[in-house]
C-alpha cells in the first residue's frame, strides 16, 4: 500500500489515480489514463454523432489475487477490425476492489464523472449527459451508476436477466417446460424484450402475465415487479435512442473484456500480488493490448 501511496505523488505516474483506504476494508484503486477519460468523452456522451456513440459498459469480474476488477469498456466506432469489418472493443477505466457495495462503486462511478466533466462546473454543461451505463442486475453497481451519474441512462443486460429468471423460476419449482415458455414469452424472437413499440410492448406484457398467473403463480410477483419494468425501461430507450439498435442489449463487450484480462493475467500468473503489481501489470497489459490492436484497425 505504501507503493501505490508513493506512485500517486510520482509526476510521472498517469495510470493510478486514486487509493481509498477505510478502516477494516479493502483498498479502492481506480485507474485510467488520460487518453480513456478523452475517448469516453468523445464515444460515450450526448455530442457524439449517433453513428459513432457507444454504450459504456460495466461489469465485475473475477478475482486477481485477493481484489475484484470492475472494468469499463466501449465500442470505438471510429475504427473498424479489418478481419470483421466490426468495431473494436476497447477497455476503459478499471477499478480494484474488495466487496460489492454501494459506496464502494460510487467510489469509482464518481471519480470517473469528475473526469469526465474535469472543469466543467455548472450542472447545464456537465459532460456525462447522455451516457448510456449498461451492466447487469447488480443492484448496488446499478444504484452506484444512477447516483454518480443522475442524468444517465441505464440499460440492463437481457442475457443475465434470463438466467436469473430461468434460476428464480427453477428455485420456485416450476416445471421446466412452463420455465422455457415463461422465457420465450419474455425474451424470445416475439417476446416482450423485441417488442417494436408501446402498443406492442403491452399486448406482449399482458400475454406473458395471462400465462405466469395461469401456470407459474409463485412467480407472478418476481416477473412483474422485478423482471419487467427491467423489459420495458431497454425498450422505451432503445425507441429513443435509435443508435443502441432494437435487438434485445446484452454486456458481450465486458465479457470479451473479462476473457480478454482472464487470458493474459490469470493463466499466465500462479502467485498472489501486491496491489502495486497488479496496477502495473494491468497497465502493461492496456499498452500491449492498444499496440497490437491499432495495428490490425482502419478508420
């Protein structure tokens, strides 16, 4: 802790930005450099052309060593991958953690919104207007995101929200086929998830809440009042954001993200490592990533 303490007075240092030490808790790391804070700004909020904005995307990952990593990540539509002709995926600011609670992302959302608004004092000029925060069901991240960042909006992730109904429906014990049936009600090709507006999007609502309350009763409450208003929030914005596309939204970018971090520090690593070396190894990891990867992009 002492060498995360010296780094952050280093004037060469421009990757760790802040330590939160608490007593009896684990320390909160957040980093970033300069050049993800500026491509958030440009890719992430309001004044970017809808053809090029991107969703900042949030998850949390495993364990390296004894901390969490929260990653942030966002498509920069500005390049496309020669090999797919698809946008890359770019990791954005990281945070090192202990425990999943609110203050602890607040922590970090909230740093990342000072950056991202750097002088910019007057709440009508703030940068993070705009943003599109997608992540999963993690109810302190998403009450995090929605404090640090008021004027956001939220996406859920669709994908995780099936597991976690497929899981709630099976711990109930209904049957597995009213369970699949539940789901595609709610997330297949014509279910309540790809509904193409409002009126739609009702129809679809009341058909789905006809079937759970005839077949799967004890999951009325959780579908209506957990799972739906979910549904419909990443509707209503899809229509209104027509740059997010109007297919169902799901985190692949984190998870590739995760994958990616999974490949090069987990297998490559067997030990345990200070919180000073696993800042450095993740910054070593982002140089080598962005040099390989602008080779193998075109604007």
């Amino acid at each position: 802790m002492q060498t995360l303490l010296c780094r952050l007075s280093d004037d060469t240092e421009d990757f760790i930005r802040s330590v939160y030490v608490q007593l009896k808790r684990s320390p909160v790391i957040v980093l970033y450099t300069d050049e993800q804070i500026d491509d958030l700004r440009l890719l992430c909020t309001q004044d970017c052309p809808s053809a090029l904005r991107s969703v900042l995307s949030v998850d949390r990952t495993f364990n390296l060593s004894s901390l969490y990593v929260t990653v942030m990540v966002y498509r920069n539509r500005k390049a496309v991958r020669k090999c797919n002709q698809e946008p890359p995926i770019f990791i954005g600011p990281i945070m090192l953690h202990g425990d999943g609670r609110f203050a602890t992302y607040h922590h970090f959302f909230s740093a990342i919104s000072a950056a991202l608004n750097g002088t910019a004092l007057a709440s009508s000029e703030l940068v993070c207007d705009g943003l599109v925060v997608g992540s999963d069901e993690e109810l302190a991240m998403v009450s995090a995101a929605k404090s640090a960042f008021p004027r956001a909006n939220h996406l859920f992730c669709m994908l995780h929200c099936k597991d976690n109904v497929r899981q709630h429906l099976s711990s109930v014990g209904i049957p597995t086929n009213v369970r699949e049936n539940v789901i595609s009600h709610l997330f297949g090709a014509a279910g309540v998830v790809e509904s193409p507006d409002e009126d739609t999007q009702d129809d679809r609502i009341a058909d789905t809440l006809q079937y759970v309350r005839q077949n799967a009763g004890d999951a009325a409450t959780y579908i209506q009042e957990r799972i739906l208003p979910k549904i419909t929030d990443n509707n209503r914005l899809k229509w209104r954001e027509t740059w997010l596309g109007q297919h169902q939204w799901t985190n692949n970018n984190s998870e590739s993200a995760n994958s990616l971090l999974k490949l090069q520090v987990c297998q490559r690593i067997r030990t345990r490592f200070t919180a000073a070396q696993l800042c450095t190894k993740l910054y070593k990891l982002l140089c080598c990533y962005v040099a390989k990867e602008l080779n193998v992009f075109v604007s």
